[in-house]
C-alpha cells in the first residue's frame, strides 16, 4: 500500500463509507452494492498521512483501519446524525453511498404474502441530503469532497451534483463495467473541480485512495 506523500498532520479529517440499510420490516431492507472498500482505503491513507480521522460506517463486513476512529450507523438519519455530529473538521470526504429514499413506515412485523396479491408498493421519502448540508453548515469543513458513481455521462452527472451540492471536489467513476466501482478491489476515478479535472487509476483501491488523498490535501485552502 502506498502512503500520502503530502502530511495531514494537525488536520482532522471526517469519512463516510458503505451503504445504508433503509428498512421495510424486521426481516428486510433497502440497499445497494457498496461495500465500503473505497471509503476504508481514503480513511487508512488519512490516518497514515498523521490526520485525526473519524469514519462513520454503514453495515460492512471490513476491519478498522489502524489509526481511525470507527463510527458505526445503518440507516441515513443515523449517517446524517454521525457525520453533523462530528463537525467541525477540516476536510469531510463522502465516500458513502447513502441511500436517496427510505419507507415511510417501517412495518412491526413482517410483511407477509398474502394470497392473490401480485406485488408489493413501498411509500418512499427521500432521506436527508448528507453532503449539501455538509456543505452548507455553519461549521462548513475546510474542503467537502463527494463521490459520483454512475452509469453513463460521468462527467456530466458529477459536475452538475458538484455545482449543486456546492462542493469542492467530486471523484467520479464509472459503475457497471468489469474491474472497477462497487465490490470491486480495483478502481478508476476521475476528480472535479470548478476549473479542473484529473484522472487516477486504474489501481487498485488501496494505491487509489493514496493518489486521491494526495490530490485532497493539493487542493486544501490554507487555514
């Protein structure tokens, strides 16, 4: 694993990582494929940098990086309670894939089938919007760093969300092809800014999150 040439030292960075679980009754849920692994690498690299780091976790199965504060959540208002809750800090990066709606009520009991029924319909609400409020708050970090993962026209996705949601950065990839994005242990991202863009990778996700984090403290304002 390669560490970050730049120093984080006297810094305290925040990381989110990993899905939200949005719960439809005891037995089941709503999720996505994420598993956390790019998060945990940026959260390793910080700590290895000398950063202060805090991580809010969704519900994955990975070891605490050493050096790192691990906060563990499973829904978005839980993620959004951690992440707020930790400000202030000099960088937040976003790595988590939290999830844009929740069931509206959360059914007591499992949900049975019943007979002749032929589906199901879910009343969804859409869950707290993590990184614009991050952006956005009084004790606004430093640096707000998200992450884009799509399907198609990366580059115009993620740079409307980076205007949008008013953040610095946004590292975007591509999800859906072979070899890179969720689940994978390798990547590729590209990272926005307003008057600038650069690529990293293809590597693997630990050498990633080093060359990201690199970028991150390039970018910082001074303090």
């Amino acid at each position: 694993m390669t560490q970050a040439k730049a120093s984080g030292a006297g810094l305290r960075i925040l990381v989110s990582a990993g899905p939200t679980y949005e719960d439809i009754d005891p037995v089941r849920f709503i999720g996505n494929r994420s598993s956390g692994k790019m998060g945990f690498a940026v959260a390793e690299a910080a700590a290895r940098s000398g950063a202060r780091v805090v991580l809010v976790a969704g519900p994955v199965a990975l070891p605490t990086p050493p050096g790192v504060t691990r906060l563990d959540v499973r829904s978005a208002a839980q993620m959004h309670e951690a992440v707020l809750g930790q400000l202030p800090a000099d960088i937040y990066i976003g790595a988590a894939a939290v999830a844009d709606f929740t069931p509206r009520q959360v059914a007591g009991s499992k949900i049975k089938k019943r007979e002749g029924e032929s589906g199901l319909t879910l009343d969804l609400v859409r869950t707290p919007d993590i990184l614009a409020e991050v952006a956005g708050h009084a004790a606004r970090p430093r640096l707000v760093v998200g992450f884009a993962a799509e399907t198609d026209e990366v580059e115009r996705y993620a740079r409307d969300k980076l205007a949008r949601k008013r953040l610095d950065l946004i590292a975007a990839n591509r999800v859906g092809v072979a070899g890179s994005g969720f689940e994978s242990d390798d990547n590729a991202l590209t990272v926005y800014w307003t008057d600038g863009q650069r690529a990293l990778g293809p590597a693997p996700k630990t050498v990633l999150a080093g060359q990201l984090l690199e970028l991150i403290l390039e970018r910082l304002p001074a303090g």
